[in-house]
C-alpha cells in the first residue's frame, strides 16, 4: 500500500516545483503524490501522479469534460463538489475518482443518497487539509463538523476517502504524523487515517477478479 | 526559596520542531507568538493554559517547545497548524519529543547554506539564490519586504 498525498499544486500554480514537492514528501513519508496540472513524471524519488480537476455546473458538463484528451491523459479525475443534485449525479460518472472539495458545498449536499451511490461505484470523498490549516475560528469549526459527518457517511457505506494537503507551497506540506493529528481532530482514527493515504492507488488500480487471458 | 521535591514538580515534555523555509530569521518571541496563536485558535483557552506551551530555545533553523506531559501530541497537532511566523510565511515541522532538552539538542543538524551564487530573473524580478543539500535551492526575490520566495531544485534551476 502507498501512502500517498491526494493533491499538491506546483509551480506555476504554487511557488514550488514539482520536483521540489516531491523531494520534500518523501521526507516526510510518503510514497507518491498527485501532481494537479501538467506535472511531468519523476524518474526519481517518489511516484508521482497526474491529477486533474473539473469544476462544472452539470453532470453533462462533467461528461464532456471527462472525454477532453487532458482528463484522458491524468491518472486521477477529481471533480469539485456541488449541490446535492450534482454531487449525487457525478458520483456515478465511470471516469471520476474523487470527488473534492466537500467543505465549500452547504450542509447535507452529499447526503446518504451520493454516499451510497459512491460506495458502489467506488468514488472517493477527498478530505482536505488546507482548511483546518489555515481557517481560524467558526470556519474552521464548520469543517470539521463536515468532516465529521462525511466520515460518519463513510462509516456507514464505507465509500473510500482521500487525504491531501492541497499543498500550493513545501510550506503547506505536513508529515503522515501530522496528518494523523490533524484527522483526529474530526473523529478518524489511526487505522482510517492510514486506509484513506493508500486509497488513491486502490482507485487508480482497482482489485478486481482475475481474467483468464488465452 | 526551597524548590519543590522531584516528585512534586511538574512533568514537562520537550518538542524539536524545524522552522521552514531554511533562510528565515525567526525570533524567539515571534516563534512564541504564533505557536500559542496557533495552540489557542485549536484547543481553547482553558486546554492551553494546562498545557503551558513555551518556546525554550530558537536558533539555527530550530526551536524547542516546552509543555506538560501528556498534552504533547495536542501541542504537536496545533504546531501543525502554524502558517506564519511574524509577518512571514512559515511551517514548523516536528522532529522528535523527548523528556529533556539535552536528548533534543543531539537530534539537531545543523542546516547549512552550501553556497549564495548570485542573481537569477524570473519575469520581471529578480531573485537571491541559496542552494541547500540534497539539491534544495531557494530563490528570495530581491527588495526590502514581503519579498516572494520560490522553492526549485538544482535540476529545475538549470532547465530554465
């Protein structure tokens, strides 16, 4: 199992480069990052990833996103949370594999319905690190009462989480141990913690049954 | 004064963090300031003052957070949380905990500047190079303040 950080965004979007953020994941424990962008692949030091984000308004708009030749090429589809509508709607969509962002929907937009239908097409939630960070105060405390009640869904339908550190900088890249912390602040445990930093290869390279090829 | 019997004082708890980026020049107060910021934002009042976080010693890209035993797993979460030091961009990452600061002081590596090589342009500015080991190059953009920082390696300094 790799332990992997769900998303970082490099140079140019961040101030540091790929390479950089690698090397300074795999000081800090961790086997393979996803790179959001057009990262190109390291043929040293950690795994690292292509990600891709969609933001869009519609499950059609998602549709023919997914079909761009960019999304094609990356490794990890992560798609911006919505209204409960969308969220529910994309959560059946093949192509995604996580769905981000859940902490700047309203309350209750992925409901038992989305997480349901999450846990049986094998789409991640992604919990991410920059709020607790970097929020102070009541909007802080809102995340990590979503938080809370995203894992609460998770516990029930066993959907698969992500974790990332949403790092744009190596000053926003925190350590597995801090991460472990971090998580216990909304309820997860050391085990959880651990199952969601190995889910995204589960994601990319799902167990399924063996094929017989003649 | 007559000091209190060993078995009467309190039990303290010592945490080596590493302030980052590497070139900072934090002051120990400044460091006090945004950790117990930090402490108090995430536990309250009430659990910071039973913890009584306290920075011990800042030097050579290091620092020492003292608090009470069994409030250092608390303590370490919220350093997590730590962005900026003064008015400048930071993150402590925790080396190591130890019951003394002596077993901590041997956990220190010294963090040393191999070499300040000049000037690079990026767009319009222009940047101080500081390379570190392992291939770690810093580029500080050059004024008086709020000067931007960019974090490269040897080879992605060299393709550009």
């Amino acid at each position: 199992m790799k332990i992997t950080d769900a998303s970082v965004c490099p140079y140019p979007a961040g101030d540091s480069t790929l390479a950089r953020m690698a090397l300074e994941a795999a000081e800090l424990g961790f086997d393979s990052i996803v790179a959001i962008g057009e990262g190109e692949r390291q043929t040293s030091g950690p795994e690292v990833l292509r990600g891709v984000v969609i933001s869009a308004a519609s499950q059609k708009d998602v549709i023919r996103q997914v079909r761009g030749p960019a999304v094609r090429r990356a490794d990890v589809v992560f798609v911006n949370a919505g209204d409960t509508s969308f969220n529910r709607a994309i959560v059946s969509v093949k192509e995604v594999h996580v769905v981000r962002n859940i902490h700047t929907t309203r309350r209750n937009a992925f409901d038992h319905v989305a997480a349901r239908s999450a846990a049986e097409h094998g789409v991640a939630v992604d919990v991410s690190m920059v709020p607790i960070i970097q929020y102070r105060g009541t909007r802080r405390q809102r995340v990590l009462q979503r938080y809370a009640d995203v894992l609460s869904l998770q516990r029930r339908y066993g959907f698969p989480l992500t974790i990332s550190s949403g790092a744009c900088s190596i000053l926003g890249q925190r350590s597995v141990r801090d991460v472990r912390g971090l998580c216990a602040l909304f309820g997860m445990t050391g085990a959880e913690v651990s199952e969601a930093l190995g889910s995204i290869g589960r994601l990319i390279e799902p167990e399924r049954p063996v094929r017989v090829v003649r | 004064m007559k000091p209190r019997p060993p078995a009467m004082r309190t039990k303290r708890r010592y945490i080596l963090v590493r302030i980052l980026p590497y070139g900072i020049t934090a002051d120990q107060k400044q460091v006090y300031l945004s950790v117990i910021e930090a402490v108090t934002s995430l536990w309250g009042d009430a659990a910071t003052g039973l913890a009584q976080p306290a920075v011990v010693f800042c030097d050579g890209g290091y620092a020492v957070v003292r608090c009470r035993r069994g409030t250092e797993k608390d303590i370490a979460t919220a350093l997590a949380t730590v962005t900026a030091i003064g008015d400048e961009q930071a993150a402590l990452r925790t080396v190591a905990t130890s019951g003394t600061i002596h077993a901590l002081r041997r956990r220190i590596k010294p963090i040393r500047l191999l070499s300040e090589t000049g000037d690079v342009k990026f767009g319009e500015n222009y940047f101080t190079v500081y390379r570190y080991p392992r291939q770690k190059v810093d580029l500080v953009e050059k004024g008086i303040k709020h000067q931007k920082s960019l974090f490269f390696t040897e080879a992605d300094l060299e393709e550009r």
